[in-house]
C-alpha cells in the first residue's frame, strides 16, 4: 500500500480547487445562480432523486461510450456547453478548452461571450467540431455578422440561447460588484457595444432582444446553412413548437440555474420534453452533471447527450487545458466504465428501463 | 470588476437588518409565531416544494407587473398586508408605511392595532388607495366606529380578520414578556379598552368577538358601503361560505403562522380555495411571500394578488419609509423579471401549466 | 414591555429541565428508546407531517375540551399514559402525579412497575377517576391478585398492555448499565418476584408471560369485573381482534418507541385501527404528544382522546407534584386554544376534515 | 443501578471502534464505496423508510430464528458474506471468521479474494456450512481449478458475484493509494495473476472476465457439482433469466455500494425481485444490515435471508474472531427479539403483512 498524495480524482475536487483558485467576483459569476439558488442546487441533486437499473451478465469486454450528436461523431455523449469568459477562468481560455475537448473528442460549444473571436477558437483546434452559441441580439446585424464569422471559421451547428431575454437575478455577482474585468476582451460583445469596456451581466442582456418569438427564430433556422438548436427549453409546449419551428435539436436547459430560480431541475423535465419530441429531432440536457453515471441517467430518460459546463470549466480554471483536459477523460472514463457497469456497451443500449 | 460595497438586495437581508435593529421583544412579536413555529417556517418553505415551467421565445420586450384588485389598479399583484404597531417597527409607521405602498404603485392595508389613526395615514398618501382591516371586537361599538373613520379617510376595502377568536400561542412573547410598549399608541385599541396602556397580544384579542359567525360577517358586508373581504380562509368549506355570505374577496392565510400552529402553508391550500372560488370572487393569498418567484407561483394557482407583510416591514424597520420602499421595489423589478423570464407579458397571462 | 424571567412555557422546557435533574440511568431509561431510536423520534415527527384544517367564523365563545372516556368524564381527552417508577422521577412519585391529575380533571393510568400500591395511589385523589395498567405475568396469580387490590382500590378500568412479552433492546440502559435503583420499591414487581431487590428492565419483562394470546385476553376480560382496554395494538387486524375478544377500548401505542424500533408512529396506524373498529370501541393513541394541537390530531384521525406519558413525567420530574399539574393545565390550556381556533366549541366537533 | 462500563452493544459501536483500528487505507477499503457514496448511504438508509407492522397476542413463548437456506440448517436467516482480504482486517483473517460463523451456527460465504486457501478455511471450521465466492477470470482454469478446491474442502454451493465485470470507481482507495499489503497473501489470486504481489481493486478486477454472460452462467451452473447462487441481480429481468439459466438462488446485491453508485438499494429492489422469482428459487438480499429489524423487513419483502458482509467484518476488526462472534451472536439475538415482539416465533411465520 502506498499513500502517494494524489490530485483531484472528480469533478468535486476540481470545483474546490476553482473556488480557491478564482477571486470572488470571477467565482461568484461562475459558480452561482439566480435568486436563493435553488434551483442551482436542485440541478444537482434531482440526480440524487434518482437510480439506476444495472443489468448483469451482458458482454462488457467492448465498451464504448462513442455516439453521434446531430451526425457528428463524438467520443462520448457529453459536449462542452458553452461558458463565457473562459479568460477570466485562465489565461488558455477558449482556446484551451476547444483544445481539450479536441483531445477528449468531443464537441466545443463556444459561447457569444467568449474571449476569443471564432476564428481563434476553430485554430486552436482545427480539426476538432465546433458549434457555436447566439443569443439574438436586438441589433439584428450584430448577430448575423457573429453566424457569418462562425460559418466561415468551420463550427457546424447553431445553438440559440432562449431563456434570457433578461439577465437572471443573480445576487453574488450584486454581493461583488461583479463587472467584465476591462483587461479581458469579449469581441462579440465589443462589436455589439461599439467598443464599451466594463460590462454587468444585466448589461449584456440589455442588448439581446426579447421581443424574439419562434418566428423570429424559425427565420434564423430557415436562414442559417448550419443546424441551429435550441437552447433552454422547459416545457413539453415548447419541446413541440420547437419542432414546429424548425429546430434541429432542443437543449433542456435552465441556463444552469442562473436565469429563473425556482424552475425544475432540466433532469425532472426532461421526460416530459421528450415525450413531445417523440423522436423527431435530438434532445440534449445540461445542468448538474458531476459524475458518468448523471450522464446515463440522461440517457436512460431518452437524451442523445448532455452538456457540461461548470465541470470543465473548473477544470479549466485549476489547471488550464490540462486541467479542462483531464476534466473531460475523467468524465469520459466514468462513462465507460458506468456503462460497462449498466451491462451497457454502448451509449444506444442504454432505454428506459436503466432508470427508475 | 468593482467590489463596491453594497446594500441589502434581498428581502433575507432586509430580515437580517430588522434582526439586528429591533431588541428581543419587538423582534419576537414581528418574527415570531405560535407554537413549534412549524406553520411559520413551512409558510415560506412551501414555496420550494413548487416549481415554474418558464415558456420561452414569448416576446416580453413588454412586461408589466400591472394588474388591478378588486378593480383597484396597482402597479403589481403584491399589497401590503396589515402589520400592527408600525412605530413600533420604526417611527416612520404606518405612515411611513402608507407613503412607500404609494409611491410603489400599491395598496396598503392598515391593521386595526395601528398606531396611527385612519385619518392621519389617508393624510400621509392621500392619492393612494388604501384598505382597512377590521376585527369585530366584542363591543360592536367600537367596530362600528373604526369602519366609520375608515370610510371617512376614503379607505376602498374592509379585510375583516377571521382567524384569531382567541391569541395564538406566540411563545417568543411569553419568553420576553412582551407587551406592547407604554409609549406606543394605538388609537383603535385604546379606543376598544377605554385607555388601557400597556397591552399584551392576548389581552388585546380577548376583545376581541368569539361568537362571530358566518351571519355575523354578512351582516358587516351588507351594512358596509365598501367591499368587505374575509381574512384567514382555509379551506374549500369556508371559501364557498365566503361567497355565500357576501365576501367580495377571500383572502387565503394562517395569519403569518402566529395563529394555530400545524396548519398548512397558504400555498399549499391555496388550490383547494380556488377551486371552489370558481372564479366568482377574486382570491388573495399571503404568508412566506419572499420573492417575486413566489408571487409568481401564487398567481399561477389562481390568487389574484399577494399580500406581504414582513417584508416590507423589515424594509421599514430597517430604514423607515425608505427601506418600505426599497423593498417594495425590489419586490416590484424581481416580480417583472421573473414575468419575463416566465414568458408572460402581464400577471393575466400567468396560467396553471406554469406551475408544477 | 416587560423582560420577566420566565418559567417553563411548553413541554420542550420541561423535558430540558428533566435531562438536567435526572443522573444519566433514570434519564436514560425515561428519555429512551429502543434500538436506533428510530420510532422514538418518528412518534413525534409523525405530527409534523400531518397539517390541521381550521375552520373560521364559527362561535367558539364558549370551548370546552370536556369529554368522556369509556364514559368516564374528563375535562380534556388527553389521560396520563402509565409511566413506570415514578419515586424515581421525583419523591412525589404516583401520588403526586395522581392529586395533579385529579387537579387537572383526568385519568391517571396507574403503571404495574408503580412505586406505590393501588392503594396508595387511590389515597392520595380518592376523588378522582384512575385506570390500572396490567401485564399477564407468567404467574397469573401475581396478576390475579394486582387486579383485585385495583378492583378494590375503586379504579375503573384496567389496560392490559400487549406489546412486551419481552423487553426491547433499550441500549441507553446497556450503556448506564441501569437497574432500578434498590432505595425505589415496586410493590407489584416485589410480590411477582418474592422481593428482590434490583432489577434490570430486561429481568422484569422475563416475568411477563410471553405466551399470552388472544384467549388468553378474552379470558382476562371475562374474568374482569372492570372494562378491559388493549394497550399496544398497531395494525388493524389486532384491532379487530380485539373487539372479537371482548376489548372495552384499543390503544395505538407502539410503548413509547421502547420496544421494537422500526415500526410507525402510532399517529400513522392510528386511521387503519379507526377504519377496523368502525365505531365498535373506543380508540386511544399515546406516543408523541408534545402540543395540544397533536391531541386533535389525533381526534381528528378518530381518536377519542390521547395518553400523554413523558409530558406529565418531565413536569413531575421538574417540579413534582406541582410540575405534572403544570404541565396537564399547560396541555388543558393548549387543547382547548386549538379547539377554538379550528373551529371547534368541544372535542366532539372534530371531525376527519379537520386534518389533512 | 450500576454504571458498569460496557463494551460495543450495537454493529455500529463496533463499526466505530473499527474506524479507530485501521489504517486509512485499509479502512478505506473496507468502509467505502463507489463515487460519491450514494448507494453506500442509501443502502442503509432504505431501511428507515421501511416499518414494521407488529402483531401482538400471538404466543412467542418459544422462539427460534432457525430456517434453512438452500436446504442448510442455519441459527438464523443471516449469512455472513465474502469479504476479500479479512487478514488485512485482523490477523484471525477466514479461520477467525469460520470459527464465529460455526460458533453462530450459520454458513460462511468465503471471497474469491480470501487471504486463506479454501483448504485453511475449511480446516479452521470443519463442520460448519460454508459457501464459495466466485469470480470467473478471463483465465477459465484459475475458476476451475478454485472452485475444484472449494469442492474439495467440502464447501457446499458456490456463488457467482456478477457485478464486477469491472471495479467501480472507489474514490477513497484513490485518495488513500490503496493498494493490498505485501505480506498479505491472496492464494487465488496469486495463482491467477502468476504470482503478483501488491495489486490493487482495480488491477484484480481487470482479471475477472467482462465478457461473461447468462449463456455462459448456465454453463457453470451446469458444471457444477455444487448449487449455483447469482450474487449482484438488481432487476426483476436479471432475475427471470437467473432461474431460466439455472441458478439455485438469487443475491440482490450491489456489492455494498462498492460498484455503481447511483442505483437503488436492495432492500428496494428486493420486492420487484421476488415477484419475478415467484417463489422458483430462493432470494437473498444483502447491504445496509445493521439491525435485527432490517433482516426481518427483508424477510418480510420475500427475502429467505440475508447476507451480513460489513457487521462481523467490524467484529473481527475490533476482536479477531471473537469479535466477529460476538457481533453474530448479536445479531442472532437482536433477530430473535425483533421474531418475538413482531409475533412471529419462527422466520417462516414473517409475511409480506409484517411490513409498510
């Protein structure tokens, strides 16, 4: 036996690490939510609420957690959500996480707020896909010259952000005076503001327009060369017009808990978004992932894939792409071996019946 | 980033301040409630056994909190809800009290145990539309002559009190020996005993009528020239005899939990009250309102309005008529947020399926 | 305002002032519980998940918790539960708790491990109504005879308790190493032992026959000139059972969570007992009782009225004689407080929609 | 009363003294679970959302906790189950283990990962019942020739653990760079490893066979000489298919929270389970037994017996085989008063109507 000091071993220990690492301004913004945080938290443990079904005696010397996501093929069902101001979590920034989820073999969703423009992302990592997040902003022109830029720098998919037409009331960043540090530089941000420096959260959502209906995004989607998503959706209503309106996938999400607090956990809603999708397009779910086995509960509730954002992040903040990098294995690893653990070979084998 | 020191942003610091501020009795008489207090904490706790269902890409360019109660426009479904001995609170009172409902667009309901008069608190917000709460003292007298002043000082609304033939058992006050202090005055209730000073609550409910009965409360409505609301309903039963008896409103509450410990959440029998409404009168709801999340989950179980009383009473002890108002507009912005991140426009288009 | 030190104001203080009299063995044995003491605590958490229904604008000038139990009138439907070893409470011992419930108006359950004999007992409130608890020991002689010095000391009811035909696994006691300290005399357990002096709980449940059975019940009851009430009953079979067999009354105990851990709260099984008996019997209920508003609870679950044991004990314990009176006015006072503010002039108005 | 200093009373006394022995490695080992140790919590705490449902009156004169488990004779329905490495425990290790089971008078199911032969620990306890642990090893003659010996030595059915074609993720053994001992010798696995000496969790289970399936069951099951049980069966699937391919009996189990967290506790999935098995083979049921009751809610949701892995592990931890007697004979005594206060003078007595 031998007692060798060891480094963060999940997703836990690299949170704690983020909170030690970041002043409490760029901590604040990460790590909290809306409100009392209640629905922070639920995100979390709605997990905890449920359990799975392993099945046994099932040929597990092949696993494999790949699967596709809209035909893309990744090497696990877990994407990179999008999360702005990857600087202000480290000097790698975009750039580092697009190349940890290239080493992981996954997808990157890189946010409108991000510190690096589309094209430094795709050359950070070239190869790897790429999809990139819009809000849509009130100057329509702003965010078609953001969709030009991310169709010409090689991202293959559109998520639009819907759930904030407001900035959530998030009271740690109120607690801090948090305000985009004036060092760190959003550009799609600047091209929307002409070049103002410090901004709020509440400023930023100032400028998205929150007069956009589903026709307003179903033009974006007829519009757009690229599959677009939707991101935030809560309801089964919404699961439907989504459909309707042209979406080629639904993310359930609730903004990791930092819009509406005292909304359900995207895992309880979950069932409900599917059944009304009833297998038309793909659905994905963020919020609350920490472990592999979060992952296959999404699964087993009928998600093609999850999203996380916190977890790399903290990954990211601790030890830059190398800490993004091992965030994402660590996850990836988990999966197999929970899959593995489920009688699972793979991510389609996964149904309902692996979840109570 | 700014670490600007800041003040109170949520009504839990309001309540912190007012904790601080207030010595032991008065603190214990506001704050407290009867029994185990389990009435008092699960009032607000209620509120997390229930969650949203947020539409999204509803245009809420423009959202307004507006709506009317009983046909009285205010500028949210939040009134303030009758709170005793305001100078007690801070020696703003009730007319401090009166000017911030005002100026926050919203009605005030003075309680019977004020320690100013009708008149002088009509004096203080002339414009704004107040309502008066009654008990029905044993001396009908007495009663008789506080609906008097109250329609004399152009009140709109009675609210008689329902729920408090005897005291509860308020055991922070036995512990502190509370009574209401020599210099406070209340000219109702020095007006119901003849001049007597220092007062305990249960002295003062002990004049309070035991034998009101259903009839008893449609005679007051029908010899009433204003609109007479009943306070403290609970049950589907006493709601349709609301209606039955003359009630042009019913107003769901346990009485803050200070009156029989063990009784649901105003919330959770909130349901049963609207059901059995049916529409025909306007139903109000108060007790553990903290955010306009809750509000929001109130008027999506059919209430019309809330009603706040601890909240902005902790703003009024905390900073007199200017915390009142603070907390008011504090309520005000976090219940139009919350509206627009719901996806509904006005507090009409709040609906059933937007809770769980 | 007045800041007057004040004594005890609700059961909680009492118990609190007994964990500081009592060295660690009587405590131990009074306060515990068997097992994990998981039934214990759930005896009285069960209370809180139940909520009562109020009912308003009723008269409620004149209340009353006055009733009957097996025709006996009391003055509220609350009788003091056998508690063992009362002199080691306080010198007091029965006789003082039997004046305190005389002074109270109720019954007083005389324990067979009393330190006094029925006969003294009956000399210190020869006024009032008193019950005699009986276990079947082995030698039915020794139980014969206890029986006839009751009968003869004028109580009116014997309580045959059935849920100990061996002593539960009390580890406090294993962990004070308790045994009834020699100076504590215990008349009956003396006669059924040939005297001995100290003995463990486990040693004097070795003396109760463990092979009683129904016929053995109906057999007592036949016998008995006295009604004959079934202490221990938790399942609506056994209910039935003993209304079969002769059973003046069923009380839903589970003997203060002091015999087999891991079973509901009394206040749980006590609808599916009501549901079995239909009327037949009355139906008691002990274990958990901290407030007046558990009492109508209980009624309004179908009791006819509760057993209180620790309550009344921690005031004997604390104050004796004059502690136990206190703490009965102080559940007298309670009870009828709740009756009036759930709408309810007299114990026999509450109903099964008094409580959800 | 004496204050008698007393030894361990309850499996968790021993469970502490056990924490203060151990090294944290070891410790680690044997204490915890997979990932965040959900289902090593929840295996326990299922039990406290269980209760029991005592009959009383019925004759508990003669009670006996003897039944049969496959048709062998064992003192109660509590086997002890395969805990690896028991000399890393203390150094009576299997012999010390087999000797208190004797003693106890119920079977031993010893590990694959024993650090006794079967050949030793047959010899420690030569009359005794005792069972054999297998995993199937990629290496099928390191099975073979295993379960040859356990023939050899007289044990008497074997038990196929079918939840670990991988190790779960035992985040404590991370922390602590757990590895086996050196001078702990592993005779089974040295022999299928070819000698290797410290090794950890995750290297022995890279020599168990993932690839293993129901067809490949049946064929041991058809091999042996031996009945075959199925240890690791979580879903009324599993076990359809385990009486389809021969298995003699049926061990819900999720290897004590060790291997997947996240998934139920057996003691919830036991009823989905017996229904399936309906009564073709016999159930067993093991995790989370601390307590005589919770072998009698296991036997009450349709569990012939339980297995106790941690309970006489502790007791050989705080005193070699005395100690590990001492917690059986606990047990034993614990199950048989839980019998008699349950009203059920035998195990066969205790029906699905004994528990909510």
């Amino acid at each position: 036996m031998t007692a060798a000091p060891l480094g963060p071993c999940c997703i836990a220990d690299y949170e704690r690490l983020a909170a030690d690492v970041l002043a409490p301004g760029p901590w604040g913004y990460f790590a909290g939510g809306a409100g009392d945080e209640r629905t922070l938290r639920d995100n979390v443990a709605a997990f905890e609420r449920r359990s799975l079904r392993p099945r046994v005696l099932v040929d597990v010397s092949e696993v494999s957690a790949a699967t596709t996501v809209l035909g893309v093929p990744v090497s696990m069902p877990l994407l990179v959500a999008p999360v702005a101001l990857q600087k202000m979590a480290h000097p790698d920034g975009e750039a580092g996480m697009a190349r940890a989820a290239a080493a992981a073999g996954t997808v990157m969703i890189v946010s409108t707020i991000a510190t690096s423009t589309p094209a430094e992302v795709a050359a950070a990592a070239p190869e790897a896909p790429r999809w990139f997040q819009v809000y849509s902003f009130r100057d329509r022109g702003v965010t078609r010259r953001l969709v030009d830029q991310a169709v010409e720098s090689g991202f293959r998919a559109l998520v639009v952000t819907v759930d904030a037409p407001r900035a959530g009331r998030r009271e740690r960043d109120l607690r801090t005076g948090f305000a985009v540090p004036p060092e760190i530089d959003m550009p799609a941000v600047t091209a929307a503001t002409g070049g103002r420096a410090a901004i709020t959260p509440e400023e930023f959502f100032a400028l998205v327009d929150p007069s956009l209906t589903w026709d307003g995004f179903a033009h974006i989607a007829r519009e757009s060369s690229l599959p677009v998503l939707v991101k935030g959706v809560q309801t089964a209503e919404d699961a439907r017009l989504a459909v309707e309106h042209g979406a080629a996938g639904v993310i359930v999400s609730n903004h990791g808990g930092r819009q509406l607090d005292g909304v359900a956990a995207p895992i309880d809603v979950l069932p409900e978004v599917v059944e009304a999708i009833d297998g038309r397009v793909e659905v994905l779910v963020d919020g609350g992932i920490r472990r592999g086995t979060d992952v296959l509960v999404a699964l087993a509730l009928g998600a093609r894939a999850v999203l996380a954002g916190r977890a790399p992040l903290w990954g990211l903040v601790a030890g830059g792409e190398e800490g993004a990098r091992h965030v994402l294995e660590l996850l990836h690893s988990e999966i197999e071996l929970a899959l593995a653990l489920l009688g699972c070979p793979t991510p389609g084998a996964v149904t309902r019946a692996h979840v109570n």
